[in-house]
C-alpha cells in the first residue's frame, strides 16, 4: 500500500485518494510527491526505514533529515565544548550521535540514488574528489515521476 502526502496539511494519505480525509483539499498528484514536512522525514528516516536501504526517498525527505542531522550535530558539539569547559571531562556525545545518525543518513542517500534511477553503489563514488560532483547533482536532482526498478514514487 503507497501513501503519499497533503500539500495542505502534511498528513499521510493513500495514493488512490482523491481528496485527503483530514482537511478535504483536493489531491494534485504532480505537486504531492515532495511535499513531506520536516517531522516527517525525520519519523521516515530514523523510525519506519532507520535502515532500509530498499525503496526511494524525495528530494525532500532527504534534504530535511540531514539538515535535522546537521542541526543535532552542532548541537552535541555545542554541549560537548560546553561540558568540557565546565567539567574538563569531555562527553562524547556528538561522537554517539554521529554514530547513530551513521546507518540512517545512508540509507536515506541510498533511497535517494533509487529515486534519481542510480544504483546505492554510485556512493562508492564519494571517495574519490571528483565523484562527490555528479553525486551532489543526483542528490539534488529531481526525482523520477514514474515507477522505476527500485520501486514507486513517494
């Protein structure tokens, strides 16, 4: 069963819906598809596909969960300068965060891949300079409308 979301309210809706049950606006499918809320992509990313490396991801599903890393990172950091300067022992919290952010973050940009019809090995690619080009464009890109091999759009 796919789901997709109200651009009027954000709530989960079936795909097959015509108008979403909660607000009542009527469901334009072109424009549904990257409409995923930052709450949403971060319950999609560390909740219901914490590891999943199968299936797709929006541009914006993507984009909001690193941004929500980003901003959880600096943070920890933030608590850890904060911790050693008050206590002078050093936490590590940023360190168990990133690591817990680690499986996530990838499966998420594997999903994103799938979305722009690349295989999850094109990562590989980031380890050498010039390859985080053409993986930046992808991740930017914007997705396909149709089904592709890795599965329906969301």
């Amino acid at each position: 069963m796919s789901m997709m979301y109200c651009s009027a309210c954000g709530k989960e809706i079936h795909e097959s819906a015509v108008s979403c049950p909660d607000c009542g606006a009527v469901v334009n499918r072109q424009t549904e598809r990257a409409q995923m809320s930052f709450g949403d992509a971060i319950s999609t990313c560390l909740i219901r596909k914490y590891v999943d490396f199968n299936g797709r991801a929006s541009r914006a599903e993507y984009w909001w969960f690193i941004l929500f890393t980003m901003i959880v990172g600096f943070v920890m950091g933030f608590v850890d300068g904060f911790m050693i300067g008050l206590t002078g022992t050093f936490l590590y919290l940023s360190l168990i965060v990133n690591l817990g952010f680690f499986l996530p973050s990838l499966a998420a940009y594997v999903r994103r891949l799938h979305d722009t019809g690349y295989s999850g090995w094109w990562i590989l690619l980031s380890f050498t300079i010039i390859g985080l080009i053409p993986l930046f464009i992808w991740l930017v890109s914007k997705g396909h409308d149709q089904a592709n091999k890795y599965g329906d759009p969301v």
